[in-house]
C-alpha cells in the first residue's frame, strides 16, 4: 500500500465485495459488538529494492545509504503512521488507564513459544505449525487461549551488504519484516484467524529498549537525517579520540573499560557509568557502553561514535527523549505493524524498564533504572496499544515498585519476577517462607496479582537478581529464618540457597547464568530438588515424581488471580541440553542456551534430533500433545483438570487477599477475593510427604462451608477460630471455596 492510498476501516468492504468481511475483533468475539480497528500496511519493499548493489558499502555511496533506507524500521514507521493519521478509528477505545482484568478476560492462559526451539513437519514453518489447526484443537483441549509467539521478526544486524546473525535469540530486531526462518507476514496472519476461529488470540513482541545493528544503527553511524536520533549515541570530537580504545582490524566496535568510560564521562562526553552492568563478563562486557572505528558518514566526515548498550555489544539503547523523537516514532510503528497489519491481540514489552537514562551529580553512577522517563515512555506505548484494541505486559524485572509505578500508567500486565523465584526456592527446599514474604511484600505495596503473568519456564534463566531487595530495599530489614536481617542478606541467602540445591553436584546439568540466574529447564529445577543427579538414570517412577512437583507449580501459578504461563518445554517436560551439544552457543557465558532444546509438540518430526533452526533435540519425559491427549493420567491431560476448575470459577480475575501464617514449613495457603465476592481458598504442599494442614485467616467467613471446587464434595465447615483442617499429598494442592453457612443446617 503506498503512502497516498487511503487505509480501508476493518468494517470496510473492499470494492466489489458484497458484504463486509468479519473484522478479527468479530470472529473472536462475535456474540458482542466488534471493537474496530484501522489497518495498515508497512512498506513492502521489492526484490531489486532489497538486492545488493555491486558498490561499496560506504556512506558516500547513495546507493548504499538508499539501500539501508528501504530496510530501516524508522521509515516503515513513518509509512503505517502516515496511514493512520487522521482516522476516526483511532479514537474508538479508551486508551488512557491499564486495565488488568480486560486483559486477563481476552486470554488468561497462555502458551509461550521459542521459534528456534519448536520442532515442525518436513517444509512447514514455524508459524504455520503455530497456526494449525491440529495444534489449536489441542490448546483448546488442555484450556490454553493465547500463544505468545517469541521473537519472530529480522534480528542480527548489517555489516556492509551483508547480514549478520542474531546474537541474542532474536531479541535484537532490526526490521518489521518477518524472518523467513520462522515463515511469512502472510502465515502470521493466517495464525491470528485460526487461534481467533478457537477462542484464543496471539500475544507479538516490541522491544522498546533497543535494537540490532541493522539498516536503522547503520545510518546513525552515517550520520542521517533523523537517524542518529534513535540512539544514546555520542558524537566524539577527534581531539578526544585518544581516549578511546582502538577496534582491532574486521572489529565492529570495542566495550569502553571503566577506565575509558570515566575518562569521557570527566570530559562531559557521555554520562558514564549506570547502575549495574547487565550480563557483566570480564574482557567482553565490563561497562554499557561501546566505541565504533572511524567511520565515514553520507557526507564524507570521518566520525567515531560511543553508544549506550544495556544488555550485549550488538544491541544499541534507544533513546526516547531526543528532539527528533526517531526512536519513539520507531517503537511505536513497529508496535502498530503488529496490531493492524500483522492481527495480533496483544504484545510484550521487552526491557522497557530501561527507556530513561540521566547524570547523576558528584559523579555517582547514573540514574538508570526506576527513571520517570521511563513510565512515561511506557504510558505512551500502552495508550497507544489500548487505542486501537490491543494490551500489552511488561518484562520487567525491577524493584516491586518499579513494576507497580509502571504498570500503573503503562502495560496491562506485568511478568511475575516478583515470586518466581521465591517459589522455585520453595520447592528446591520445601520451605514457603521466602515465596510467603514476597507474596506479603508485595500486597503491602498494593501490587495487584491479578496484573501478573504467573510463568513456568521461559527462554530465559531462572532469575534471582532479586532487584527488589538487593538495591532499593538493601537496607531495609526483613524476618526470615528466625532473624531479622537486611535485603542484601536476604537475597544473598537466597541466591546461595539456589546455587546449592540446584546445580554443582545437586544439578551438574544446570549452570550458574553470569550473575543473573540458573540456566535450567522446570523439570531439571525438579530433578535437582528430587536428588537426581544423572539425568540419564531417570526411571518411570521417578518421572511419576517430576510430574507431580511440576502440577504443583502449575497450581501455584493456576489458582490464583492473574495470567498463567507455560512453555512448550513444559508441556513435554525437557531436560537441558548436555554442554557439549550447545558448545558454540555458551563459549561467550551464555549459558541459557542449554534450557532451549527442541521439542516435538505434535510428533511432526518424530526422527528429527534438531529443529529447522538447528537446535538440538532435548530429551523429553511426558511426550508429545497427541500422545498425553490420549492418556488420562498424563501431564496434559491432568493440567486440564486444574485449568478447567481454574476457569470455572473464574479464580484469574480475583484478588488476593491474605497470605496467613502456617504451621507447617512445607505449607502455602492463598486467600482470594472473587468477583462475586465469595472467597477462594488455595492450600498447597511444597513437600513430598503427606501433609494434614491448619488453614486459618481472618479473610475466612466464620462458619463457612468449605467446598473442593474441583471436585464439588464438601471439605468441612469453618470452626470458631476461623479456620480448617485439610489433608495434602505430597506434592498436592487443593482449589477451595469457602460458601456462607446453609440456613438450612442451622439451629
């Protein structure tokens, strides 16, 4: 579609047609009034636009710069914008306050894939096995109603002409476009119909923290238009260049020594060092910033840059308050490229805690995280993805009152770093009193649960940063273990706990992640708690074992308000990879790549021992969807049950109330508030002993009849002190409501 065309309404016949085609909005909820949506399309460039000149790849050369133009994701931005300004559509939702429970509403439960991970037939992509419909009559089986897709769009950079690969598992996007590793705009589209056609919907990704080095870093090199604008990079006068460091001969750029980068930051070049160094690795990340070689621009001056990169080398921050507002203008294309040309419902977005950077004075490390600036840029992105139908949660692991401040006026939705690895802990030790803390720590600050995505295993590490009481809270003091000690000991005490029970000779097969977690899957997590340590001896009863502690975590992160996640490695119960098989991929400290095996979901490559991206294949203890659909007592099939009873009840989009004391150490009792103002009670043993349990709150209606919701037996009745005994088995938990007395029954 050209810039000139006029954008056709989603309820807008083509010409010709008879009757309007049904809108996404209207397939998927058809018994209620569509919300409309405009649609646009990015620029669609052509094959000789795309083709590499036989020229060099230098600033001077039009054709070059022409060439990297065609590709940027600023100009894409400035096409679908073009398109949409001016159309009454734009103004068809509320778009001003996150709203949490909307969005648990569209899809509470969901799939998180991995492209490069997912196994796929003989000549079928990545999104076209997302989209079968084999696939979604499954989901809709188990009770999933959303697939987050991962990233799937051109990642990597451009060194020259040429393509460089991605070097943070497509994190690091550099286009709009799809990349034709994991299918076509076309089948992204096909996919969003059919999850639509089954009651679900498709969660995309944006990262509005940063990009690769693709055709848009490129040209800020070059130093044109609007460009250079997009990134907090610095101009370095060449009567300061001595103070950087040379990049060696084929070098794309060099990581400043903190030498280096108090130097420039005395000089009022950039504003040095930030807050914490993510992925930290000596000699390759020992600050957040990076110098490129000499580099001519479009007009022929020789310039040298320093860039600001959060996260690795090849990833350039973003930088939201320039005065060409570039980098704003980027994020938001790319965000509405995936609403209205592509059809997703939803979007994650990935390190948007790190949008605002400032000097600090007396020269203490710069203001980089918490940062106003920050929730700003964030309540830009979600009003503009609630304006035109869509939600959006954040991937934020911050202090629990960053998360809060940001999703109040920002995402829909928040990731659960809050107690996710507090209830990892809970299970590697069979003690709730760290995921009790949290849980209270978090009521306290009035963090809403239902506003969390409750996650299993992702692509990512197991993460115990702990951020909320390592930095902001460092000093404030804390009850646990029978003393009364500070954040920093805390989450030390907590992160040592982890690396003892969970990898050296408890868990030879995880690995320490630089300083920011365990690489491992949830079932090696199980394996390293149930005290196997050859993953090769695993027999079938103590896949029985593994099974049952992993639907513990699922009732955990099930039964209470908010959005429940699980992968795919999940739902076949992989293992991590051997080393030796990832060799290349963990030789920088990459260590996450041994919990991305591949993994078969629908026995579409039975034979195959890696995916069509070339993971290798990871051993897997539950099988295949059609194999566990088959067997009652499989681990899909029971995840159904605790899924059913969770929708039933509509338990997603309660509150939680009360997180009371306990008088086994093994126990965890949540108290929820639901809509219709009854109240839900979920008991649950983090022990692989039996367990007869005291369940008592002052949130618990005296007299009440306690009922087994999954089950519809009564339990027993509230007792005088506001209280109740139930029996556990090992590994069990229970999904309770609490009814008022039956007048019938009473004197």
């Amino acid at each position: 579609m050209s810039t000139t065309e006029q954008p056709m309404a989603a309820d807008e016949p083509a010409e010709g047609d008879v009757t309007p085609e049904p809108s996404f909005e209207q397939q998927r909820f058809a018994a209620r009034p569509a919300r409309l949506r405009p649609r646009a399309r990015r620029h669609q460039p052509g094959p000789d636009e795309l083709m590499a000149r036989p020229f060099e790849a230098d600033g001077r050369n039009r054709a070059y710069v022409e060439w990297l133009v065609d590709q940027s994701m600023l100009a894409d931005a400035t096409t679908l914008g073009r398109q949409l300004a001016g159309h009454h559509l734009m103004w068809a939702n509320a778009y001003a306050a996150p709203n949490p429970r909307a969005a648990v509403e569209q899809a509470s439960v969901w799939y998180t894939a991995y492209p490069l991970s997912l196994m796929t037939a003989p000549r079928q992509s990545f999104l076209g096995a997302l989209g079968s419909e084999e696939l979604w009559g499954a989901f809709e089986e188990i009770g999933i109603e959303a697939v987050h897709t991962g990233p799937v769009k051109l990642a990597g950079g451009i060194s020259g002409w040429e393509p460089t690969p991605s070097i943070d598992g497509h994190f690091d996007r550099i286009s709009m476009a799809i990349d034709p590793l994991f299918g076509t705009e076309q089948e992204f589209r096909d996919m969003c119909e059919n999850a639509a056609a089954h009651g679900g919907t498709i969660i995309d990704d944006i990262v509005p923290g940063h990009t690769g080095k693709g055709a848009d870093f490129r040209l800020a090199e070059l130093n044109y238009q609007d460009y250079p604008g997009i990134y907090h990079m610095v101009d370095i006068p060449r009567d300061a260049w001595h103070l950087l460091p040379d990049v060696p001969e084929g070098a794309d750029a060099v990581n400043l020594s903190p030498e280096a980068e108090q130097a420039l930051a005395e000089e009022g070049y950039i504003i040095g060092a930030l807050q914490r160094v993510i992925f930290y690795e000596p000699g390759v990340k020992e600050t957040n910033w990076s110098a490129t070689p000499p580099i001519r621009d479009h007009q022929g001056v020789e310039r040298r840059w320093v860039y600001l990169h959060y996260f690795k080398e090849g990833q350039p921050s973003i930088n939201w308050l320039d005065p060409t507002f570039a980098g704003m203008r980027l994020v938001m294309g790319d965000a509405l490229h995936s609403l209205l040309d592509l059809g997703s419902g939803g979007l994650r977005l990935d390190a948007n805690g790190f949008l605002g950077v400032e000097k600090s004075l007396n020269l203490a490390p710069a203001w980089s995280e918490g940062h106003p600036l920050s929730q700003a840029a964030n309540q830009l992105i979600g009003s503009m993805v609630r304006k035109v139908g869509g939600f959006t949660f954040q991937e934020l692991n911050l202090t629990i009152d960053d998360i809060k401040n940001t999703g109040a006026v920002g995402p829909d939705l928040s990731y659960d770093f809050i107690t996710r690895p507090a209830y990892q802990v809970a299970l590697a030790t069979g003690d709730t009193e760290f995921l009790r803390l949290t849980l209270r720590e978090a009521i306290a600050l009035g963090v809403d649960q239902a506003s969390l995505v409750h996650a299993l295993q992702n692509h990512d590490e197991l993460t115990y940063e702990l951020v909320h009481f390592a930095t902001r809270h460092a000093n404030d003091t804390y009850s646990f273990g029978g003393e009364e000690v500070t954040g920093t000991v805390l989450a030390e005490t907590i992160r040592q706990t982890l690396r003892d029970k969970l990898t050296g000779e408890a868990g030879p097969y995880n690995a320490v992640f630089v300083q920011n977690g365990i690489a491992c899957t949830t079932a090696s997590i199980i394996t390293a708690t149930l005290g196997i340590t050859d993953l090769e001896d695993i027999s079938p009863a103590d896949t029985q074992r593994i099974m049952d502690a992993h639907l513990l975590l699922c009732m955990y992160n099930a039964w209470q308000p908010g959005v429940f996640a699980l992968s795919g490695w999940d739902l076949v119960g992989a293992l991590p990879l051997d080393r030796s098989q990832v060799r290349g991929l963990i030789k920088d400290g990459d260590t996450r790549w041994i919990e991305r095996g591949a993994y078969d979901l629908m026995d579409a490559a039975p034979d195959a021992a890696k995916s069509a991206s070339g993971m290798p294949r990871a051993q897997a203890l539950y099988g295949s969807l059609p194999q566990q659909l088959g067997d009652p007592g499989s681990f899909a099939r029971r995840l159904a049950r605790v899924l059913e009873v969770r929708k039933r009840n509509d338990l997603a989009t309660g509150a939680l109330v009360d997180v009371p004391d306990v008088a086994s150490r093994s126990l965890l009792v949540l108290v929820n508030r639901l809509l219709d103002d009854s109240t839900q009670v979920t008991v649950l043993n983090f022990a692989e002993e039996a367990l007869t349990a005291r369940v008592q709150s002052e949130h618990i209606p005296p007299a009440g009849r306690v009922v087994d919701l999954a089950t519809l037996t009564p339990v027993g009745v509230v007792d005088d002190l506001g209280g109740f005994t139930v029996d556990l088995p090992p590994f069990g938990g229970l999904v309770l409501g609490v009814r008022e007395p039956d007048p019938d029954t009473e004197e």
